[in-house]
C-alpha cells in the first residue's frame, strides 16, 4: 500500500521547512508568491491530502458543524418532508467556501445531546426544532457558538436564533382565503404537539376572529407535516366537506390533499380552495400550483452558515435573532367565491 505523502515530503522535495507547507495549506503566515506557488504545485503533483486529525490536534479545531434535528429517523424526516432538504442545501451552499463539513445528528431523546456534540468534537451547532429546557442547559457547558431554528421558548438566552414570524405568516395566508370569499375555513396542523404549528394556529385564528367568523371543532385537521398525513387529511375533508378553504401548516400537508382530490376526481380549487406554507420546491410543480406563503428557507439555512462563521472568525456582528421576511405568492390553489 502506496504511504500518504505528508508535509514533511513536500518540505523535502522543495528544500523549504514543514513551517512553510503548513502555512500555505492553510494560508496563515507570510509566504513570498513564488514559494507559494512551488507548495501549491508540489501538492497537486504528489497528490497530497491534509489530515483532518492532525490538524485537529494542532488548531484545536475539528473543523465540523452539527446539524441535530430531534426525531427517531433522519432518513424519514429528510424523505417526507423536503423542507429539511433545501434547508441542508442552503447550509451546504454556506459553508461551501470555508474548509468546513456537516454531521447530522438524529435523536428523540435529547437528553444525550451534549454527549453526541462533544464525542464528535464540533465546532458548532445548528439545531431544529423544540428543545426541553435541560437541553439548552446541556448545550452551554459545550461553551461552542449554537444558532437555533424557528425556536420560541426564552430560556436559551445564550444561543443565536433564526426564525420566521410564524403567527403572521398564517394570518396573512388566512386573510387571503377570507378576501376570496371564503367564510367556512378549516386548518390542518398539530398545534398542540408543534410550538411552530401553535403559533400559525394563533394566526389562523386572530384572522378568523377579526372577521367574525366561527371556527368550528370539526375545521381543525390536527395532523403533522407530513404527505402522508396529507392525504389523510384529505379523506377527511372529503368525507366532511365542511369548509370551503383550507390553510395548511406545510406546504407538503397541502401537496397530500390535493393528491388525494385528484385520485378522487374532485378539482381543486373547484372542490377545496388550499394555501400552504414554506413555498417549497414541488408546491410550483404540483398540479394545480400551490398558493402559499413564502420562507426563504435556502437563506435560512445559509444565514445560520454565515452566522456560525462569523462567530468563529469573529467578524462582523451576529444578532441574537434573526426574523426573516415572508411573502404570499399567488398560483391556481384558491378560487375566488365572491357573488
């Protein structure tokens, strides 16, 4: 087996010291241009791959960022619901230009989280999701930068957080069916087991409210963020045929009903007028195109890249949180049912 060329064989091969490879692979120091250049060259040709450990031990860096979302499966959560996919492209494209790699971590029971962040010895932490407070506590002994996602409780003072105005965001998308015509609306999320879905309840129902119109116990879908929770929803909303319009949690929850109209022949918006939320990548795809209420959620995983980079580089000034806009976008979801 072919011996792993070292910087010590470089150093050799150029007559320079190993001080001076290292510097230039990780560009630090003072090297002349054309010294610079023979290092880049020599490492090309001799096919030199830095070590990830060694240079752990000798920066005290690790040179990884946790990615931990709190559910059984990674695999599962990444395959129905494609908000995590564009999410971890967005933290991809971050990170791209600096000389750090993603861990993602998956587990239900958080109570080991300060065990899996410190074995892998990361650098940083970004964590989706709702945390119990002996988490966040756990969090804090690592003494490692974490950015939050679309976190509410206000015990974890000491970490960044990114998020979105939730409570809007379905005000907004209810006020939109109401300006249709749309009086008896339903609501399909799981706000009383999501923090995130809670609030887009509040928002539903500030709408609702100013409107005079009655939410009925039989409008509200509680169902998670899933396409297959979506299509169950749908059969229950065929089933009932209660409501004229729907605001949904998930644009993956409104992708699920419309699957499910479709199968039984019943057109949409004809049938059932429906806004999401998120506007991620399929709602355009899917037939008819979904209306629904835009998050940048590309940026938001950028945004938390560029804030954990900051805080190790320690340029710039990071916010403690970060409230990023919303949009509605208008597509074939909802039909106009003023006489």
């Amino acid at each position: 087996m072919k011996r792993k060329t070292s910087i010590y064989d470089i150093a050799k091969c150029l007559d320079v010291s190993p001080t001076t490879v290292s510097h230039v692979i990780n560009n630090k120091g003072k090297v002349s241009w054309e010294t610079r250049q023979k290092v880049l060259k020599a490492i090309e040709e001799l096919g030199f791959v830095p070590d990830t450990t060694a240079r752990s031990l000798s920066t005290g860096k690790s040179h990884l960022i946790g990615l931990f979302l709190p559910l059984d499966n990674a695999a599962i959560a990444f395959t129905q619901n494609p908000f995590y996919v564009e999410f971890l492209t967005g933290l991809e494209l971050g990170i791209s230009e600096y000389d750090y790699d993603i861990v993602i971590g998956c587990q239900k029971n958080t109570d080991n989280f300060g065990e899996w962040a410190y074995s892998r010895g990361l650098d940083g932490v970004i964590m989706l999701g709702r945390y119990p407070e002996k988490t966040y506590q756990s969090m804090q002994k690592l003494n490692i930068p974490i950015v939050l996602i679309d976190v509410y409780e206000e015990y974890p003072e000491k970490c960044y957080n990114i998020r979105i105005d939730d409570l809007k965001g379905m005000y907004d998308a209810t006020k939109y069916l109401i300006k249709n015509g749309h009086k008896k609306i339903g609501f399909v999320g799981a706000p009383n087991r999501n923090r995130i879905d809670y609030n887009r309840y509040l928002g539903y129902k500030k709408a609702m409210e100013e409107a005079a119109l009655p939410i009925e116990e039989d409008y509200l879908f509680d169902e998670f963020s899933t396409f297959d929770n979506g299509l169950r929803a749908g059969e229950k909303l065929i089933e009932q045929q209660n409501v004229t319009a729907v605001a949904c949690c998930a644009d993956i929850i409104a992708i699920g009903i419309i699957r499910k109209y479709n199968e039984r022949n019943l057109k949409i918006p004809d049938a059932l007028s429906i806004i999401g939320f998120d506007d991620i990548q399929d709602s355009k795809f899917i037939y008819p195109s979904l209306t629904t209420i835009r998050q940048d959620i590309r940026m938001k995983g950028e945004l938390a890249a560029k804030t954990l980079m900051n805080h190790f580089k320690k340029e710039g000034s990071n916010e403690p949180i970060i409230t990023l806009d919303l949009k509605l976008i208008e597509r074939e979801s909802v039909k106009n049912i003023n006489s």
